[in-house]
C-alpha cells in the first residue's frame, strides 16, 4: 500500500500544524494589475470601425456603440488570458446555444408561437474552416433582437459581475481566486481567442428582422440589419493568427467531448454528430441498470473494472444536486502505484465546469469517481461570484456527508463486502480523520472503521458504536490497541489489566491507527484511548494474588531496581498488581509520540526525555527470584534487571536497536548453561 501521504499526513497532525488544502491561483494577482492599467488605456482609445466579412448580407445603417465600462474591464481581462484555458469558450458558446435552445422549448411547451417551429430542428451546429481560420456555432433557439444584443451583449447588466470587478479591485478575496479560472465569463471568453466576432442573430417570435452584431473586443460593438433567415443564432469567430488551432476540426471535436459530451441537444461537427453519450445522472434512478452504470463508469474514469459501490443522489433542496458516484473495485493507490487525482467532475446543467475538480469533495474521497450536476452553480461570472465559494463549501459538505452516511448504510446491508471494502480502502478513511476539519466529521467518518476486537473470533470485526453499546455500566473510555497482529496484542503487556477487569479491547493491525485513533480523541463522548496511555494514566490496581513478594522485599526490589536501572532509563520503578503473566510493563505519558520520535533521541537520553515507569509483577517467578538473587549473585541480578528492562521496552514498541542487548544476552545464556552442567 501507498502510505506515505498518510504517512506525511500523520505526521503533520503529530506536530500539530494545520492542513493546507488550497492553493492561491498566481493568475489572479496577474489580472487584477490588468484592470488597473486597462481602465486607463480604454478610455484614450479612439474608436476603430469593425470590418464584416460573414454569409448573412447587412442592410441598411450601422449602428455603432461602445461597451459599457464593466464590460471593457471584463473584455480587457479576458483578452489577456485570465484562463491558462482558453478552449473554455467554445463551451461557453455551446452552453448559450443549449440555453437558447432549452428556453425556445420550454416556449413551445407553453403554448408561445414560434416562427419556423417544425422547420428549424433543436440542434446545434459547429463548423470549423481552416481556410479562413473561423469557427462558427449556430443553433435554431431563441435568437436575440436588436435590443435584446444591446442589452445581453453589449452589458453586463449582472450586479454579480459588478461584484465581481469591484472584488479584484480589492484583491481582497482569495477564497473566491480558485474559483475565476474554473467559471467561463460567458460569451466574452470568445474574444481571448478572436480578432472579431460577428454574431448573427432572429428572434423566434414570427415575423421578427434579423441583425449582426459585431465587435473587435476592444471598445466598440456594431449593430446592423441583416438577412439572417433562419430562426436563432450564428456566432462566426475570426480567429487570431496565433489561435488557428480552434479552426482545427480535431482540435475541437476534443474540446466539444471533453466539456459538452452531455448537452441535451444533438452537437454536429462539420455535419456529423459528435455527443453520443446519454447523461446517466439526469434519469431516473430507478430506470437505470447496472450494466448502465457499468459503461458509465468505465466511459468517465477511463477504467476498466466494475464499480464497487454506486450512489446516485438526487436533491433539490437546499441545492439542486444530481450525482453519481462510483467506488471502483480497483483503485491503483492500493497497489502503491501512484497518489490519486480526484475523480468527481463538476457540471452545471449538463455542460462541464471542472473536470476531476478538486474541491468539490474532500481530499481523502479522492477515490470516488463520478459526477456532479448541479444548477446552482453558474457556469459564468453572471452570478453572485461573493457566494460561490460559500456555495461550493455548501456542496462538498452535503455530498460528503452523503457519501459518508451511504458508506455506512452498505456497511450494514453487505457486512462482508463492507471488510473487503474497509480493508482494502481503509487508508483513505485513515486519511480523512487525519485531514477532517472538525470533530464532528471525525466521528462521522469513525463510524465507517471496523476493528477485530477481544470480545470476538479472529476474523469478525466489530465497529465503534458496536462497541460503545457493548459499553458495562461505568466502563468510561473505548480502548484500542495497536499491533501489528492479533497474537501480539493478545500476549502484550498492555493487553492483560484491560482483560482482567471485563474490558473490550478493540485491535488493529494497521500501523497508523496508533496515531489515527489519538487524532480521534473521542466517540460517543467516550473517551478514545490506547491501552498504553489508559495503563499510563490510571491508577487501578487489581488484587494482591497468592505467592507474591511481602511488601517489604518488594520495596527493597524495587529500591534496587531504581538504583540499578539509574535514572537515564527509567523515572520510577513500582510494584504493580494488575499483571498477571507478564514480569513487567513500561509506561509512558504520550507512547504514540515516544515511538515516531524514538529514533530521534539519543539512547542515554531517553530516560530523561521519555520518563518511563517500570511496573514490576510481584507474583511472577523471575521478580520474586530477583528479589533475593540481588544480594547472591549481584552481577547476574544486574544482566536480569537489565534485560527485563529491555524486554519492557520492545513490549512498549520503543526498542529501535535490538542489537545493543545481544551481549548481554549471550552472558544470560551462558550462565543458563552453566547452571545445566552442574
Ligand atoms: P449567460 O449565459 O450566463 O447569461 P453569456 O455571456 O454567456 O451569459 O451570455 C449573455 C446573454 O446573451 C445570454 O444570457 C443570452 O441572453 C444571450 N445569448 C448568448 N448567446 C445566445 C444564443 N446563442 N442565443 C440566444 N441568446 C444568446
Ligand atoms: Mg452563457
């Protein structure tokens, strides 16, 4: 498995500094220094005239008008690139030919007349022609009259853009920064790319004139009558000399798939249909069959495996939400082959907005694939931009809590599948306690954990709420423990006073949960801890058994023993009477933080640094022979004192060099021999 995210993750929350999940878009900075100097430039500029040179044949007078101010800032910024995207505009274009064509229907539907209604198909049509370095978009929707190309063109009518505009001004904002490069700002974005750009455009209502607009992006839009016929729009661009690769058909059949693959109105490139795929997400849930899902899934992540699990939710209070997610079957992050790109697209009424966007869900749900539809999102800066990142929070909290509430809703209908599933995807969940931003997502995520525990079979795993309602009367804290196989945990040292007063033990095997479950801190209110640090910290003690040390030998034992070990190993020695068959355990205060900084400490420090207190078992054979040894045979008492303390020590998990014992041990054996041969 690929822990070392989880790994740097871990360690960060070990050290306590916050988790940085964003990062400042440095293109933003840029443009807002380009408005500043724009707004002076355009308002020198002198007016230049717009030269036609599209099909539609202009009549009479040419209406020449200039921009609105906000509309010149805007235009002035999307020339200079405010997208390191500049492809965005032809989805842009197909999103208004879709808007226009949905209006036009819904229309129909109540009852408005149309002109050419039978005649014109709901279609959108895209040419590109190399030759004269255009590409033209057209649709049979509503068309635009005169002043509706005045007022939706040549305007930024939107109080949101304003915002928008005044916003960077400030350049106070950096939430909102992440956002700019993923919204188009609609129409304009045309003119990154155009020397010109001539809109033909009539109204559907029956009867209306035609009119082309046209504008060189710079100061000035003209106006004028036109013999455009044919009900809708037609949007010609010109192209600049450095941008001929839209003009490419190739180039843009990409384009029009990667961002328009799911538009709900037939797209033709060059006459020939390009979007083919049905948009799953907007049917019904039920009519939906697996092998659906199947090619779906395979069709967006590019996968060829089946997904696991398959959410599809459908919500339209407080968001307008369609989605589908899939848990694939493989996840190359299992194999430790490479750290996964976010998988969830972003789409705004069926048209894309972000591919495999980023923010959209938590970091550590980076494994679920699928796609996002909802109409709350603006496709453009038209909108409140003040509230988008306030409503992409909104979204990734209601989908994340979705997605974490489904988990665990499969956990309960398919407990086997649920294993497989935790076992094999577990790290990310491990992940998300690590990274989740508050305690009550925390928990919420603990929920989806399963553990084997000492109150069940090997083999049959147990979850936190099982075992809070398990919980005796007056039992305050969960306990885990953390080895890496149930033998160990059973045998430790740590393990036996929990077991000796009724104690569900949870065990886990997986190297983080150590510091994953201390992150956890609590559940249910219930105190999460390790059985270290409980033993550490807890003062119960169990009953005096048969055959111990008297009181007096024991402190005598351990008078000697504190003298023996010295303080560079150990801060207190004592007797303790919850062991049983274990001579003696090591506590320390943090023991999570003693093993990742262990390495860190220099040997003869670690007394000082750790502070351990050695706990000795009266009851048990070795400590009572110690006990009078240490006046017979002083020297071999010192080797045994030694290396009980030692075997404490890997108990704890903070032996790091075993090596340094093996003389000692070799004296041990030898004497073991010596002692044979009598
Ligand atoms: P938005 O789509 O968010 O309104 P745009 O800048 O993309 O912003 O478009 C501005 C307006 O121009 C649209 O609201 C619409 O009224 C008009 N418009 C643009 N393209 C078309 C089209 N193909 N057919 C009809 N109207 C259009
Ligand atoms: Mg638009």
């Amino acid at each position: 498995m690929n822990y070392t995210r989880l790994a740097k993750l871990v360690l960060r929350s070990a050290l306590n500094s916050p988790v940085r999940t964003t990062k400042p878009l440095p293109v933003f900075r840029h443009s807002y220094r380009l408005i500043k100097t724009s707004t002076a430039r355009m308002s020198s500029e002198s007016s230049s005239s717009v030269e036609d040179s599209t099909d539609a044949v202009n009549q009479g007078p040419i209406d020449r008008r200039e921009f609105k101010a906000e509309t010149r800032q805007l235009l002035d910024i999307v020339a200079k690139s405010l997208y390191s995207e500049k492809e965005v505009f032809i989805r842009e274009l197909i999103s208004n030919a879709s808007d226009a064509l949905e209006k036009l229907r819904h229309h129909q539907v109540n009852g408005v007349t149309i002109d050419d209604f039978s005649k014109s198909p709901l279609e959108i049509r895209i040419t590109t022609d190399s030759q004269t370095g255009t590409i033209t978009i057209q649709d049979f929707g509503t068309g635009m009259s005169k002043e509706d190309m005045v007022e939706n063109l040549g305007t930024i009518a939107r109080s949101g853009t304003k915002a928008f505009l005044s916003e960077i001004e400030d350049e106070k904002s950096s939430s909102s920064n992440s956002l700019i490069g993923q919204f188009g700002v609609g129409f304009y974005s045309t003119f990154m790319v155009a020397d010109k750009v001539k809109v033909n455009s009539r109204s559907f209502e029956t009867g209306s004139q035609g009119y082309t607009w046209s504008s060189d992006g710079s100061g000035l839009y003209e106006i004028s009558e036109a013999s455009h016929e044919t009900r809708g729009t037609k949007i010609v661009v010109q192209l600049k000399a450095d941008e001929l690769r839209f003009a490419d058909r190739d180039t843009v059949e990409g384009i029009v798939k990667k961002y328009s693959n799911f538009v709900g109105f037939p797209i033709f490139l060059n006459g020939e249909q390009i979007n083919t795929i049905q948009p799953l997400w907007t049917q019904d849930p039920k009519a939906i069959t697996t092998k659906q899902h199947e090619e779906f899934y395979q069709f967006i992540s590019n996968a060829f495996d089946k997904p696991r699990y398959t959410l599809h939710f459908v919500a339209d209070a407080p968001l307008s939400i369609r989605s589908l997610f899939y848990v694939p079957e493989q996840l190359p992050e299992m194999y430790g082959v490479r750290v996964l790109e976010p998988g969830v697209s972003l789409y705004s009424r069926r048209v894309l907005i972000q591919s495999k966007a980023r923010d959209i869900l938590p970091e550590w749900l980076r494994f679920v694939r699928g796609v996002i539809d909802s109409e709350d999102i603006p496709l453009n800066l038209s909108r409140e931009l003040l509230q988008q990142s306030a409503l992409i929070q909104k979204l990734r909290s209601v989908l994340s809590s979705k997605l974490i509430r489904f988990l665990a809703d499969e956990a309960k209908r398919d407990r086997k599948k649920y294993e497989k599933f935790f076992a094999e995807c577990g790290i990310f969940l491990r992940e998300g306690i690590v990274s989740a931003s508050d305690d009550a997502e925390r928990e919420e995520i603990a929920k989806l954990f399963r553990f084997e525990s000492s109150f069940e079979r090997p083999g049959v795993t147990t979850s936190l709420s099982e075992y809070v309602s398990r919980m005796k009367p007056g039992q305050k804290n969960i306990y885990y423990l953390c080895l890496p196989t149930r033998e160990l945990a059973e045998t430790s040292p740590y393990y036996e006073p929990l077991l000796a007063q009724g104690h569900e033990v949870l065990f886990s095997y997986d190297q983080f949960d150590d510091t994953v479950l201390a992150q956890l801190r609590s559940f249910n209110e219930k105190p999460v801890l390790s059985a270290e640090s409980y033993l550490s910290k807890s003062e119960e003690e169990g009953e005096v058994k048969d055959g111990s040390l008297p009181s007096d030998e024991a402190d005598s034992l351990v008078k000697w023993l504190t003298r023996t070990l010295g303080y560079h190993r150990v801060k207190e020695v004592k007797v303790s009477r919850r062991l049983s068959s274990h001579p003696t355990m090591l506590t320390v205060s943090d023991m999570v933080s003693a093993r990742r900084f262990l390495r860190a400490i220099r040997p003869e420090e670690r007394g000082k640094i750790l502070q351990p207190t050695l706990e000795v078992n009266p009851s048990h054979t070795i400590i009572k022979r110690l006990a009078t040894l240490k006046d017979e045979d002083t020297k071999l008492a010192v080797l045994v004192a030694e290396q009980l303390y030692d075997n404490a020590l890997i108990a704890a998990g903070l032996m790091d060099d075993p090596r340094r014992m093996l003389g000692r041990l070799d004296s041990l054996v030898e004497s073991v021999v010596r002692e044979q041969e009598k």
